[in-house]
C-alpha cells in the first residue's frame, strides 16, 4: 500500500512514524518546546535523527477547549518552519483546517495536509482537489475543539465514525482526488469518552473494511492518563507507546507520535517478532 504525496510515494508496507512538531506556546502535551522557528526546526531535526519517517508540523492547538487561531498567526508560525523543513529530504505533513494555510503550504513543498475537520472547511475540499498530487488526512470530530469534550459522543461511536469517514472519503474520491492520496484517522479524544476511544482501538480493524490507510493518533492523550492515573502528559511516554503498538497491531500503518525513539524502538522488536514467527 502507497500513500501518494507531492513529493513521495510512502510505502505503507511496514508502520511509518510520525513525528509531532507543535510550532505553538500552548500545546496540551509539550507547549511552548518548538514555539519559535529555530527551536521548531531543531525539533525536527532531533525527531529525525530519533527514526522518524515523517513529520507534522501544526500551528494552532487543538486541545479541547482551545480557542481558534487568527489565520495571520498560523501563518506566521507555520510557514518559516515548513519554508525550511521541506529542505530536510522526509515527507513534511502540516497540521491546519484552514484553507489559506493549506494552499499556502503546499506551494512551499509540503507533502500532505492533515485535516482535523476532514475538509469540511469552506474552500478546503478545493484546495486540496486542484492540488495534482498531496497527501490528505481526513480526521474524525465530533462537534468542534470548544466544545468536543463538553458533550461528547453517546453511545456506541464505530458506526458514526464509519460512517462520517466513507462519506469524507467519498467527496473527495468524487472530485477527482486519487484514493492513494488518503489516510484516515478515527480521531481518538476528539469529542469521545475514555470507554469510546479504546472502543475505536479495540475494534479499529473494522475501519479497515474503507479500504485506506490509517493513521492513529494516541500520543499522551489524556485517556492514556484516565487509565494509567498519569496526570502530566509528558508522564504518559509508556503509555503512548502501548497504544501505538496496538494501534499498529490493529491495522494502522502511520502512528502519529511525540515520543519517536521509544515509539521506534518498540516497533522494531513487534517487527522482529512477526518475521521470527
């Protein structure tokens, strides 16, 4: 299986390491690390050394309860790092709803866009529809980031999630965007209880029947701390790890990750294991 970016054909045939560059001071997990385009950069370049085969660059916080970003600010922080990290010879991927940013990305270079309102955004669809060859990952959300955790999801959520997915998916495939262009993302934390989210991973091999990719997006989520009682994000490095691992054992073939060495690490014994088996 091939994810089709603009500049690299990634093969999916073993699980691929996403590292997170949050070029934000108010991230829920490492805010205020990589605010500044030499910190972001030197970021990347540490994540890089650390084993990871991508990276995703994001300006605005998403955390439940954040407040939107003015576009001049995303812009502002996105584009000097992506302007530079395009340059360092890895698949760049840059975390935005906003369609201004998209298009503005992609005409530095960058690879793929991944979409936390799955390009529900006015224009989004179009940006990347004319775009002759990025990357997309459509993510699931319920409601918006002010209010996802005030009322989430009731109820059993894999069919909704299925169902939102193969709809999102379709609109683009509609509009002439290749399938081998799309991941997907079931979006755990985003306006889902504990119980539901390791429901989503539990169960995830069924979203596997859309045909496409997945991406999972664990990393230091707060249901990792409901669980292990590790209130500190940066405490959940082993349970981030964990899930990645299952996540991965489950189907998903593109783990989105703050912690890469440990995340590298682990895949590396899972592999060893399957080719000894």
């Amino acid at each position: 299986m091939i994810w089709t970016t603009t500049r690299f054909d990634i093969d999916l045939s073993r699980p691929r390491v996403m590292g997170i560059v949050n070029v934000t001071p108010d991230s829920f997990s490492d805010g205020g690390q990589s605010a500044t385009t030499r910190l972001a950069l030197r970021h990347c370049e540490r994540l890089l050394r650390e084993g990871a085969d991508l990276l995703d660059i994001g300006g605005e916080s998403t955390r439940p309860g954040s407040s939107p970003l003015p576009l001049a600010d995303e812009l502002a922080r996105v584009l000097p790092v992506v302007r530079e990290a395009v340059l360092l010879g890895v698949p760049i991927s840059v975390d935005t709803y906003k369609p201004e940013v998209m298009r503005a990305v992609l005409d530095l270079g960058a690879d793929a866009i991944n979409d936390i309102w799955a390009l529900r955004q006015s224009d989004a669809l179009q940006v990347v529809a004319t775009h002759p060859r990025c990357g997309v990952c459509l993510m699931h959300m319920h409601r918006d980031p002010q209010t996802m955790q005030t009322a989430p999801m009731a109820g059993d959520v894999l069919a909704p999630v299925v169902d939102f997915l193969r709809d999102r998916a379709a609109a683009l495939t509609a509009v002439g965007v290749a399938p081998t262009r799309i991941v997907l993302d079931p979006g755990i934390g985003f306006g889902k209880t504990v119980a539901q989210n390791f429901s989503l991973l539990a169960r995830q091999r069924e979203l596997l029947a859309l045909g496409f990719p997945l991406l999972a997006g664990w990393s230091r989520k707060s249901s990792l701390g409901a669980v292990t009682g590790r209130e500190l994000a940066s405490d959940r490095v082993s349970a981030s790890v964990a899930a990645a691992l299952l996540a991965v054992d489950r189907g998903a073939t593109v783990v989105r990750v703050h912690d890469v060495r440990e995340t590298v690490d682990a895949l590396a014994i899972w592999q060893a294991a399957r080719a000894s088996a």
